[in-house]
C-alpha cells in the first residue's frame, strides 16, 4: 500500500508553531519528531486501510511512545483543525460518525487517499480484466461489437491502430462497481468509446448503452463483416423542475430507454433489439450512421472529441448488482473526490456538467 500527501506539507507554517518553545523559537529536533511521527502514523492508516483511523496503541507506538509529541499532533493551531483528531472533535472531514474501537483520526485522510471501499473496489476492477473466462464471455455475448457505438466485429488482434474504432477493450458501465460472475456491468466497448466514457456512467458522457444483441444479429455481424460508426451523444430527459428525482428513477429509466445492462435478468424487452445495419457492404474508413438505439426518437448529435465529464452521474445503473458491497458507496464530496475516479460522487439524481459537447 501507499499514501499521499501534499509536496508542500514540510513547509506547512503549523509544523513550525508546534514545534516553537516557549521563547517562539523553533526546535529542530521537535520539528523532526513531529513530522516523521506523521509519516508513520499516514503509513500505519494505508497499511490497514483503516481510513484514517488509529487505535490507541498505534497512535503512541508511532510516535514511539512520546505523548507530548501525540498531544501536539491533536492541537489546533493557527485557526485550523488539528493533524490528528481525537474522538468528539468537529471537522467536516469525520463526516456525521466515528467507527468505536478507534481512538484517533488523521485529518483529511480521505482528501488524497482512497478508503477501504474504494480500494476494494479498484482491486476487484483489476481482477475483472485478468479473468480470461469472463472476457470470452462478456466478448461472445457482445458479438465482438462494441455496445456504444456498434462498431465491430473487431478483431482481439489489433493492439495498436491509428482508428481507436477497431482497438477491442472492455468497459465497467457502472465504475463504481465490478462486474457480476455472468457479465453484468460489464460489455464490449471500441477504444475510441471506452476513452470518451471515462469513469462516467453512460449518461454521464451523454452516451446510450446499446441492447444485448440476439444471435441473429450476432449472426448477421458476423456475416457482414467489419463496420465503423461514429458514436452518436445524446442528453437525457431532465426531472421536472417542480419536483425532486426519486432514487428510483434513474435506474427505471435507463433500463426503459436503453435496454438491460449486460446480465440483466429483467426479462425481454418491447420490440425486437436493433443493432447496426447489418448490410453487406464493410466500409472501415468512411463515417457511416448505424441504426438509432431503441426509444430514441429525438435526434443524436454526434461526438466530435474527447469529452471529460463530472465523474458518475450518482445513480444505479440497470442490470447492475444491488447486493455488491459497492453499490451503496457513500457520495463524496468535491473537497474529497474519489481518488481513483479524480471525481465526485453526487448523493442522488442524475449529474451533468452542462450542454452536450
């Protein structure tokens, strides 16, 4: 494990006013006790990914036993919160508990590290992406097409190309969550596509995530041969201002204008799936317009670059696993983002940074 803090944090005016003696004459030896008592104490918390929390035990035996240097770590100064926060202490940075067991907290822990949550979240992630079983799975199911813009059947072959279209990678539609031991929030997604996504949600980027195809559509791909579409964006439907959006909405939603995520065990859906044309004719150069997505009726505009968006869009996404100890992550803060996202999670509704790109 690792920590981070900040470049600047030896030079931080706080460490010179604690470690002053009574004449405010700064005591280099203090100085040194103090902050490399910090580094171990940061060190301890990565280690047990305990979010910045300390036992009693560990918080003494990392300042090797000093307890003037422990009381000054839990001293605020300079009009600002203390280093070290002892149970019953206010910041915003405890949020509205304290986990019994634990007697200190290091202050703005979570600002730039990762909780326990997270960690476990990215580990399971990374496990996703050595599984070689769920990889043929998730690819045979997609037809080897990407289900966000339809490009495909792509090749697993081409490592490397000038078109992001024909490089195949797999995509977490929900980035907050691994995917499910069948599949489930988990799908086959063209370079070019999986980089707009970022660690948005569909809608967060504006995107639509296609239908699982049927086998004659696989079928018929298959038959057809390689094609590559544009990626088309499209906004989705806003609550109404009058009234706030349920937590239930947006997965609703999303599973009745997009289709069932990857996995999804909601039955069928209206109407036959439609996927990209599957004329004859492989075009693998020129920019060629799939058929529209199921329930979209009004029309897409289409992506012209990279798009960078707010992070998730704070809700579930349809076919997703609502029993992942993931799937109730507590919303983070723009003070605190989530690390690994370089973004916030908002607490409920969904969250768009402004008009389409």
């Amino acid at each position: 494990m690792f920590w981070l803090g900040s470049d600047d944090h030896d030079t931080d005016p706080v460490w010179h006013v604690l470690a002053a003696d009574k004449a405010g004459r700064v005591d280099r030896d203090r100085l040194d006790r103090l902050q490399a008592a910090w580094s171990r104490l940061m060190s301890t918390a990565a280690r047990a990914r305990s979010d910045g929390y300390l036992t009693a035990y560990d918080a003494l035996d990392r300042c090797h036993g000093r307890t003037a240097v422990l009381d000054a770590l839990c001293t605020a100064v300079l009009d600002r919160p203390p280093i070290l926060h002892r149970q019953g202490d206010d910041c915003e940075c405890l949020g509205d508990g304290w986990i019994d067991g634990y007697a200190y907290r290091i202050h703005g822990f979570l600002k730039r590290n990762p909780s326990k949550r997270e960690n476990e979240r990215e580990r399971a992630k990374r496990a996703d992406r050595r599984d070689r079983r769920l990889r043929a799975l998730v690819l045979e199911r997609d037809g080897w097409c990407c289900r966000y813009c339809g490009s495909g059947p792509l090749n697993p072959k081409v490592g490397r190309h000038k078109d992001q279209r024909q490089i195949i990678e797999l995509d977490h539609v929900d980035p907050d969550q691994p995917a499910t031991p069948g599949g489930g929030n988990y799908v086959t997604a063209c370079k070019r596509c999986n980089v707009h996504k970022g660690n948005n949600i569909p809608e967060g980027a504006y995107m639509v995530l296609r239908p699982v195809p049927t086998d004659e559509e696989k079928a018929a791909w298959a038959r057809r041969g390689l094609r590559l579409f544009d990626l088309e964006l499209k906004a989705p439907p806003e609550a109404p201002a009058d009234r706030p959006q349920t937590s239930d909405e947006p997965a609703t939603n999303q599973a009745q204008n997009h289709g069932p995520v990857a996995g999804s065990t909601d039955g069928p859906t209206d109407g036959p799936i439609r996927g990209p044309d599957p004329g004859p004719t492989a075009d693998t150069t020129g920019e060629v317009r799939p058929d529209q997505p199921r329930s979209e009726p009004e029309p897409a505009t289409q992506w012209s670059g990279r798009y960078h968006g707010s992070g998730r869009a704070g809700h579930p996404v349809a076919g997703g696993d609502p029993s992942s100890p993931y799937a109730d992550q507590p919303p983070r803060s723009a003070a605190y983002p989530d690390i690994y996202h370089r973004g916030s999670r908002a607490p409920s509704g969904p969250v768009h940074p402004g008009p389409l790109p």
